[in-house]
C-alpha cells in the first residue's frame, strides 16, 4: 500500500501522514453558515474532502468525518432581519437545500455532522478554561481571547503582527486591552439568539464554535483539519490559538490541509461580489458529475477557474469514460496501483484523472481488466456510478420518451415524414435515436 503524503500548512511541506492512532483516524472540516444556497465555491471543499475521506477509508481501519453545520452566526441573524423568515426556518430551509445540492455532486455525508447550536455547553466549558489560564478575559458583556498572551499566534498564516491586524478586519472597541483580540462571546439582545452564560445572556464568537464541535467529537488531539484557503486567517489561526491554550499538551489538528479558491475570469467566486453561481443553478444545466469533475480536474490546493466552456470539457471527459465502459464492461477490480500512488501523493486528482484516461483507452481496445479499473478508480473518486446507458440518457426524460413514442406511431402509420421530422427535432437537442430490433433507445450526443 503507497504511503499518503499531505502538504500540512502548518509547516508549509508535504509531510509522510502519522496518524494519533493508526487504527482511528479523526478528520475535521469547516461546513456550510446556513443562509443561503451554497455556490459552486462552497462545493469546492465539499468535493475535495469527500475523495480525501473516501481515500482514507481504503488505507485505514476506521475513520470519523465531521464536518459541521454553523447555525448561529451574524449572516443568518441580517438575513432573519430582512426577509422576516425566523431564523430557525432559514437554517433549517438552507441546510436541507446544502444536503441535496452536495448529493447531487456524489459528495457521501460525514460521519458526524453536528450544529454549533448543540455545542453551547462545550463552547462555555472552553471559554472558562481560557480565563481561568489567562489568555481570555470578561469585558463589557464580551468576552475576548488575548492575542498577546500565545506567543506562537500568526505561524499557521505566516503573518507578521502587523499584517495579522489589517487582515483582521477587526471591531476597535474601547472594551478590548489589544486591538486584535478576537470575540469569544457578545451578549445578545433579546429579538437575537441567545443563551445563559457565566458572562449573561450571549451567543459565541464564529471561531469558538469549531473548537467545541472538533473536541467535543474527536477530542483535544486529532489528525486533519481541513478548509478553503479563505479559511486560514482568521479563522484557523483564531481556532488553533484557543485550542492549544485551553488544552495544554495538546496538538489540535497535526496536519492543516486547505484548498484553492475557485474563480470566475480570474477573481474568487464570492457572494459578495456578485460573480457567484449556485449550485442548483448550475445542476439545472449539467449533471452533478460534470461539476464535480470539474472540482477535480485541478489540484486541490491550486486555484481553479470555473466557466461553462470547463464544464462542457468535463462532459466530454465523462463520455468518454462511459463510452469505454459501454464498449467494455468489466467487473470492478482493485483500484490500480497507478491511481492510488496518484492520490497518496496529496491528493493529486489530475494525475489519477490522467491514468483513468489511459485505462479507457484500453477499454476501448477491449481490454476488460482496465475497465474493471477504470470503474475502481471511479468509485474512489466519486465518479461513473451511473449506467452507460443512464448516462448517455440523462437519467430519463418524460419528453423524450413521449417524443419516441409519437415517432413510433408515425413509423406504424406509414406517415415517414413525420417520424423523420422528430428525429431531427431531437437531434437538434443533442439527442440521438438508435433503432434495433428490440426497439428504439436514445443517448445525448
């Protein structure tokens, strides 16, 4: 079995993965604010860590996912504010859509997905140990982690103390003993969410809520921590400082993997900036395997340009694979050797992509070994669970169907030039008709 290999940001090197415990491994990933549809950004890490995931259930015994759902934040309260929607109908609205969106993309769910709003207790119980040691304090209804007091805060981003400040982006409050001391708890009015707490009624800082739900399900200690790059300053700074100072001893997360942004002509795709596609939108157009090969076909931790000429390239790319396995069925065998070195090398999807090219080639050749690897390495990557059949026929279409049926009894009817005039029409959706004895079927070009 090859050796997996991650580039760790902590360290800025790809590093041989040691697990804590060899027969557990513990894997912890930023999930969606539920307040809107996720975009095709937000699926970017979805996708990444699902094969991450799936790989590391192919090397060790057992692995715990967790990936966590943030229901309590200041974007669900403003959204709350002007739609007049309750917040709990928001969140509950939005992460049903989130879990529809991300199966479409083949995305398998996590072992433990747990809300922030169930770990209130973990939250207060952490707050308390920073206090107690000194690296928080209590001030006007807040309270605040002190920056000062951990000496190692901005070597995960690299960020000098200055550079660290203006990234921020934060609140200068007279109630704060250094400007870049972040929010631990802020009391709460009463049309917003709130809870009792040691300090009065409140809700928790955005960056508490991912230290709580990682100890609460995988301890003080585990082996991955992953996000988007986005996600490094500073919120995996802030996340990191407060768990090694109310856990003493511990490592937090030993190996930090984030991945690339992805871009609209150039510039991240972002909701605030307007260059943002949902994921439903885009699944109205192609199917969810398309997007996620797109996901796929640049390395994890580079930047990757989203567009739909890319997504009629992934299409292609996928009739391809389905063409060689219609040609060649194959049982699934063991995923080739090629491809698992490919993915153990840091996740490098691109070249396991290429060694699947080869391996249809091969197909296409007849050769039912390589399509039995082929299908292999597909699982794994969350790739060609359809048919072929299925594939080329889109999962079924009513119209379609109905239109075949109309051109058979024009056929019976002897009336040709109207079964050729919907042949035609149904080529010009990019829907080819094959007649065999058996009957009519149908693919999409």
């Amino acid at each position: 079995m090859p050796v997996l290999r991650l580039h760790n940001s902590r360290t800025r090197a790809k590093e041989d993965f040691t697990p804590v415990d060899h027969g557990h491994v513990r894997m912890y990933v930023c999930g969606p604010t539920v307040y809107d549809r996720a975009h095709v950004g937000n699926a970017r890490p979805v996708v990444v860590y699902d094969v991450l995931a799936r790989l590391l259930r192919r090397l060790y015994p057992r692995v715990t996912y967790v990936r966590n759902i943030t229901d309590v934040d200041d974007k669900i309260n403003a959204r709350a504010a002007e739609s007049g929607e309750p917040i709990a109908a928001i969140t509950a609205r939005t992460t049903a859509a989130f879990h529809a969106d991300m199966a479409e993309l083949g995305a398998l769910p996590p072992d433990v997905e747990p809300r922030a709003t169930e770990s209130i207790d973990e939250m207060i119980a952490i707050i308390e140990r920073l206090i107690g040691s000194g690296h928080a304090y209590a001030a006007d209804g807040h309270v605040l982690f002190a920056v000062a007091s951990f000496a190692e805060y901005g070597r995960l981003s690299g960020r000098s103390p200055d550079e660290l400040l203006a990234g921020a982006r934060v609140e200068i409050a007279s109630y704060k003993r250094d400007p870049g001391d972040f929010v631990l708890w802020k009391p709460s009015p009463p049309e917003l969410p709130g809870w009792d707490s040691p300090w009065g009624r409140g809700r928790p800082g955005w960056h508490i809520e991912c230290s709580a739900m990682s100890w609460r399900y995988l301890g003080d200690s585990f082996d991955i921590h992953g996000g988007g790059s986005d996600l490094i300053f500073p919120h995996h700074e802030n996340e990191l400082a407060q768990s090694l100072c109310a856990f003493p001893g511990s490592s937090f997360a030993r190996v930090w993997l984030h991945n690339g942004m992805l871009n609209v002509d150039g510039v991240k795709m972002s909701k605030s900036l307007g260059n943002f596609f949902t994921v439903r939108e885009v699944l109205d157009q192609w199917p969810g395997e398309v997007i996620r090969l797109l996901l796929l076909r640049g390395h994890y931790r580079g930047t990757l340009e989203f567009s739909q000429g890319l997504l009629a390239e992934s299409r292609r790319e996928l009739d391809r694979f389905y063409r060689a396995l219609e040609r060649s069925p194959g049982e699934i065998t063991e995923v080739p050797r090629a491809v698992m070195d490919a993915l153990c090398d840091d996740l490098n999807t691109p070249l396991a992509l290429s060694h699947m090219h080869a391996l249809s080639d091969a197909a296409m050749a007849g050769d039912a070994v390589a399509a039995g690897g082929l299908r292999a390495a597909g699982e794994l990557l969350g790739l060609l669970g359809a048919s072929p059949q299925a594939w080329f026929q889109g999962g079924g279409d009513a119209a379609v169907d109905a239109a075949i049926a109309e051109r058979v009894a024009a056929r019976t009817a002897r009336d040709y030039s109207r079964a050729d005039a919907i042949r035609k029409d149904l080529e010009a959706q990019g829907i080819l008709l094959e007649d065999n004895p058996g009957g009519t079927t149908w693919r999409r070009r």
